[in-house]
C-alpha cells in the first residue's frame, strides 16, 4: 500500500524500524501461536478488562478481530456480532476455536469494509490499526458503517500522554514489532467526536479512545 501523505501523514503517525506485518505475514508466522503470545504478554487480559466496558450489548465490528476471542466475549454479553481481518490464517483460527461462520467473519482489510453505511452502533478496533497504513480510507470506512449515536472504540497503541521509567523500553519494543503508532485524535475527529481518552497500560503505550457519531 502507499504511505503518501494523503494516506498516511507523517506527523500524526511513526513508522517503526521494521517494516509493518500485513495479513499474509500473519497467516504464514503468527496465527497458530497467537493466543499464546498475547496472554504471556498481557495483552489478552488488558483488551478482555476494557474493550466492552460501558457499552451495552449492540450490534458491533470487530475490525481486525484475529482469533475472535473479542467477538467471542461480546457474543457471551448478547452482542451482535461481526468481524473482518485481513489473515485467512487468523479467520481459520476463530472458526475453529469460537465457532465463528465465515458469514461473521469477513477476510479483507479496514479499507475496505464489506458493509452497509451505519450497520452497526459499536465499531471496535484493538491491536490492528498499528499496522495499517491507509489511515484515511481506514477512518472513512468505519465511520461509514458506524450508526448515528455509535461508538467507535480504538484500544491500542498510541504516543504517550504520560511517561514512566519502562515507556523507553516499549518504545523499543513497538519499533521491532512492525507497529505504526498513530495519533488517533488526530485521524478519527475528522470525522467523529472524541468523548473518552485515558491510558489502560504498558507505560503509557496502551491507550483506549472513545469517538461517537454525531
């Protein structure tokens, strides 16, 4: 994909060192050792803690919904549920772990979403939109798809507002990780309104954001 500034600008998002991983990468290296990794690192029970506080059960996206143990939580709640991720590899795996139909999970990008304009009142994101470049596209498709008076909740990497003595060392971690760290405020309230912005962990890294249609 391109990272023109009209795609992605320079200002409101750093690239790391390595190059950041796409849906293919996830497929081929990452996918069956996923859930793993992500309850060994903390990531599981940081996302599980937050991604669903204070919404009452909708009908929601989940944008790069991986394994779909979100989506998995939701459906438990009473959510409606949908996801897209760009891994087959990834879909494979919520199908097989969650018993997700193909039907609820789409194979594309955040780009590019498969779906009618306000379909749903909850649109979620966590850990994926550090690797999409095409952050203008990205914001204007769930936008679309978000319902007047939604929620679009991103639960993810950011600068930090706060600083510790391990955010040096995150910061190392996210520039060998293929992550892009994107100013979501910055992004997103072109679009929507912010109404919630706090740090949920890793030194000030792991950010949630609240943005509602209006």
């Amino acid at each position: 994909m391109s990272t023109d500034q009209t795609i992605m600008n320079p200002k409101a998002t750093k690239k790391s060192v390595v190059k950041h991983f796409d849906g293919e990468f996830y497929t081929k290296y990452l996918a069956k050792g996923y859930d793993l990794a992500i309850r060994l690192t903390g990531w599981y029970k940081n996302v599980g803690k937050h991604a669903l506080e204070g919404i009452a059960p909708c009908k929601m996206l989940d944008v790069g919904c991986g394994t779909g143990f979100i989506m998995d939580m939701a459906r438990q709640k009473g959510f409606a549920v949908k996801g897209i991720d760009p891994s087959e590899g990834m879909i494979d795996k919520a199908i097989e772990k969650y018993g997700f139909t193909k039907d609820e999970i789409c194979q594309t990008t955040a780009d590019k979403l498969h779906y009618s304009d306000e379909s749903f009142d909850f649109v979620f994101a966590s850990g994926s939109l550090i690797y999409v470049p095409n952050m203008v596209d990205t914001v204007t498709e769930m936008s679309r798809v978000l319902k007047k008076g939604g929620t679009l909740r991103i639960l993810d990497h950011s600068t930090p507002k706060k600083k510790s003595l391990l955010t040096p060392l995150v910061f190392l971690f996210t520039q060998a990780s293929g992550y892009l760290i994107h100013d979501y405020e910055f992004y997103f309230s072109k679009h929507l309104k912010l109404v919630k912005h706090k740090t949920v962990g890793r030194a000030g890294y792991m950010q949630l954001f609240d943005f509602k249609k209006v």
